[in-house]
C-alpha cells in the first residue's frame, strides 16, 4: 500500500473478534490511513490499524442511529481522492446483504481504485458456531439466504418448499416471517434457531418450532441475529470436547500492545478467551539515562534483566545508538523467567543466570557469585516496579545503575466487549500476570463504577474465579480485590494454565 495513489478497499470483517477475520484484511488494516467502520464490526479489530489511522464509525446497525449513504459514499470517494488507502470494513461478506454497490458505483462514478476482500458471512458462520448444518443428504438438500428486511417483497410460498431456510434482518419481523410460512404450508412443528451475536463471546441460541418460537423470544432483543429453519435444526451438534477448559470464559489482563501467546495456550485447552488491554507499553519518558549507560557498557559487570520489555527496549536503543549484541562481550546476563530468557536468545544471546523460582526474589537469594563491589545494570520499568531486588543488591555492597528502559500506564478506559462480559456476569476467571495489571484492573473498573465502587466490585466478582501468576501478584489481588483463588505452582505463563487446568471449576 505505498502507492501515491489512493485506493479503497471493501473487506469483509467476518464475524467476531479477529480469528474469523481473512489474512488479507488483516494485512490491509495494519497499513490503513483511513477506516470507515459500521457498528457490528468487532472493537478487536480496530486495534489492527496503525495508531494515526483516521476511524469513522458510520453506524448502520438496525434501529440505531447512523450516517446516511451519500455521506459515507462522498468520504470514500474523499479520501481516496486524497491518496490515502482507505478501508470501508463491513461485518460478514461484503457482497452479501452489505449494500456495497451504491458505494462502488460512486468509486466508478469519480474513477477510484477499488478491491473487494471477501468475509465469512454471518448466514454461513454463525450456524455453523452454533453446531448446526446447513446440508444434510436427507434433510437439507437445498438451502436460501434471504433478507428478513422487507418480507411482504418475498415469494413465502416458493420459499415454504424449500429445506432450509436462513434469514439475516428478521429480529423485528420474526412473527410476520413464521406467519407467512404457515400461511403458506409450512408446518407449525417445522425446527426453528435463533443465534444471536454470532461468533462473539455473548452468543445465545434460542431452539423452537415455528409453533411455538415466537412465545420463546418474547420480550428479547434478537439483533443481530441469524435464524435457521428446517429440519437441520434438529442435527446441531453440541461440543462434546474432553478439553478441560471447555465451557470457561476467561478474561486475560494483558498489555494493549502485546499480542497474546497467554490467550492462545487458553483457547487450545478449550476455554473462550477475552482479552482486555490493562498496560500500555512504550518508551521513557526520557532516553538520556539509558543512553549514557550503554556508552559505558564495557564498565559493567552485571546485566539483569526483569521483563520481556526490558530486554526487547533495551536491545532496541542499543541499535538506535549504532550498537549490537557485541557490545556485552564480557559482561553477564541475569533474566528473571522463562519468557524474558527466550525473547534475550531471539537477539542471539543466552542468560548466564535464571533463579529458579522466576521471580526477582528468587534472583537474589540463588545469585551464582559474590556481587559484592560488582557494578551492575538493571534497564527497567520507568515507575511503579518493585524495589526490593534493587534494596538487597545494595546491601551487598552492589554498585547498581537503575535506568528507564520502558514506561507502562493504565489505559484510559477499559475495553467494551471486557466491560459488558463483566457486567453481563459472564466471566469465570480473571487471570493476573503481574501485580501492575490487577492495579490497573482495579482502577479502571473504579473508573467505571463511581462512587459506589467498592460493593459493586464485590458483586461484580462474586462468581468470578480470580488466578494469579505468582505471590507478589497475589498480594495485591488481596489488597484491591480481597481474595485470590488460584495461585501458579510455577510462576510463568505456562504454570498459571497448568493451575486453571489443576483447579477447573
């Protein structure tokens, strides 16, 4: 996409967060200048675009307010115009019931470049998520998609004789369209599902008939939802699957910018993962003191190394300043825990020490040598970290230089899809990697509360299962949270999953 000229691209989102979006509108979102969204679009995804992507939120979502399509047609045609690469992301399939042709035809109409990217459509994929078939050899030989929008404009007794039927749009006209069949020969006992928020953690399923759905629903929002009609209603599979985190929503604090190899273990073991972004990451809010140790390297004898971020932001400064990797010839390297190890040998280095507890703690009291008069660097968090390794190295008689190599903060505000599971109460644990996500977890949902935070937390996590990855986390879970319930045997990613799976509730 760097191309002078501007060009739009129609992707299709899918459905739900990113794992049913297709690689190449992932590819296309991380290099957007300008996203045009609608509503149902997972929030997920508008964390793939870069962060001064211009994002417009035009709506179209049923019953609710949004921009009219001449004003959406003329920012595509505008921006294009301008030379940015402009995405217009639509849930599902762009092609189908996405009303995408008035929008090309004014991209043909001000000769605009234009790509289609296809989505998995809500009409395929939410059946299938709820484990049903929409082909079967005996039940469902022929299948209709079809807009519930406007069902007086359809053929109710051409579409009655057809095996399988499944409708988009139909949530305010589900009485009309059961009406119609009957009228038209269809039998009121004929398998009837409604799937709500398909391929999304808030997904429900209502089963009936055509007889009796209507009273089923009563009283409930069915939008946006999928509905399926014919006897392959009755073939739904239910996930039978020995995976022992199966049926376990699990929210993941993490940082925003991390991707999650935590979220992955979980989803392997069967549990649906949320994640919500509880630490950003990014760089002091000055170099100058990590800049002036890394001129006198050759001084140190000791490099220790307490974080993930640690080691990936101070090897990144040391290549800004023109350095690499033989800059440490002669000194060692200490890391705390099996994560930081691995991302220090990506840069082609091995640790001469871990402690074998992974905490800093542990790095003091099995320290391989004397460090007595020894100089020793320690690149870490700008503010908010742990002083107790620093506290014990200088009783040693360490000479220990602390510099910022990182900074991490709270995020503004806690993420929506995070927010509603919690509220909606369906969240079974909470995980805690570090004592600064359960802080900030606890800030933000004060934040979200007010004034009566504190019996509402309470009553929020009530059923909530809180793990945590170690004891200094966990400490502060029952500072700010009042309990934890399960706490990592080994104190790593690895060991906090085999702790869910230990004690699965």
């Amino acid at each position: 996409m760097s191309s002078p000229f501007g060009k739009v691209y129609l992707i299709g989102a899918g459905v739900g967060k990113t794992d049913y979006l297709t690689v190449r509108g992932q590819q296309l979102l991380t290099q957007a200048q300008v996203l045009i969204y609608d509503s149902l679009v997972d929030s997920q995804l508008l964390s793939l675009v870069p962060e001064n992507c211009l994002k417009l939120n035009v709506g179209k979502r049923g019953g609710e307010p949004s921009t009219d399509q001449q004003t959406i047609n003329k920012f595509l045609v505008a921006y294009c115009l301008q030379g940015k690469q402009v995405v217009r992301l639509k849930s599902g399939d762009p092609l189908i019931f996405g009303r995408v042709n008035c929008e090309i035809e004014a991209l043909n109409q001000a000769n605009c470049d234009y790509e289609l990217v296809p989505g998995i459509s809500s009409a395929l994929a939410a059946p299938l998520l709820a484990g049903i078939p929409l082909t079967d050899k005996n039940f469902g030989r022929c299948l209709t998609i079809l807009s519930g929008h406007q069902p007086n404009l359809l053929d109710w007794e051409a579409l009655s004789k057809i095996d399988t039927l499944v409708i988009l749009m139909a949530g305010r006209t589900l009485g009309q369209i059961v009406k119609l069949l009957q009228e038209n020969g269809r039998s009121p006992s004929n398998p009837i599902a409604i799937i709500r928020d398909g391929g999304s953690i808030q997904q429900q399923v209502w089963l009936g008939t055509l007889g009796d759905i209507v009273n089923r629903v009563s009283g409930v929002s069915l939008s946006p939802a999928v509905i399926v009609i014919g006897e392959v209603v009755n073939l739904r599979m239910i996930n039978t699957s020995s995976s022992p985190l199966v049926g376990q929503t699990i929210l993941v604090t993490r940082a925003a910018e991390q991707s999650s190899q935590f979220s992955l273990m979980l989803q392997q073991q069967g549990a649906k993962v949320i994640e919500m972004p509880a630490l950003e990451i990014g760089p002091p809010s000055s170099w100058e003191e990590l800049d002036t140790a890394i001129a006198e390297l050759s001084s140190f004898d000791w490099l220790i190394l307490t974080s993930a971020n640690g080691v990936k932001f101070f090897f990144q400064r040391l290549e800004k300043l023109g350095q690499d990797v033989r800059s440490l010839a002669g000194i060692k390297l200490a890391v705390v825990g099996k994560k930081t190890a691995s991302i220090l040998k990506s840069y082609g280095l091995n640790p001469d020490f871990i402690p074998p507890d992974f905490v800093a703690d542990s790095l003091i009291k099995n320290f391989p040598e004397s460090l007595t008069n020894k100089k020793v660097l320690f690149p870490r968090v700008q503010t908010g970290g742990r002083d107790i390794l620093v506290k014990e190295l200088k009783k040693q008689g360490t000479q220990v230089i602390e510099v910022a190599a990182y900074q991490s903060v709270c995020p503004s505000q806690i993420a929506p899809e995070a927010w509603q599971a919690l509220e909606e109460r369906k969240i079974d644990i909470i995980t805690f990697a570090s004592s600064k996500t359960v802080l900030n977890f606890y800030h933000l949902i004060k934040q979200k509360l007010g004034t009566n935070y504190a019996k509402l937390i309470v009553s929020i996590l009530d059923q909530v299962c809180l793990a945590s990855i170690g004891p200094q986390t966990s400490k502060t879970c029952h500072e700010l949270l009042g309990r934890v319930d399960i706490e990592a045997e080994e104190y790593t990613l690895e060991g906090l999953t085999e702790a869910l799976i230990k004690n699965r509730i």
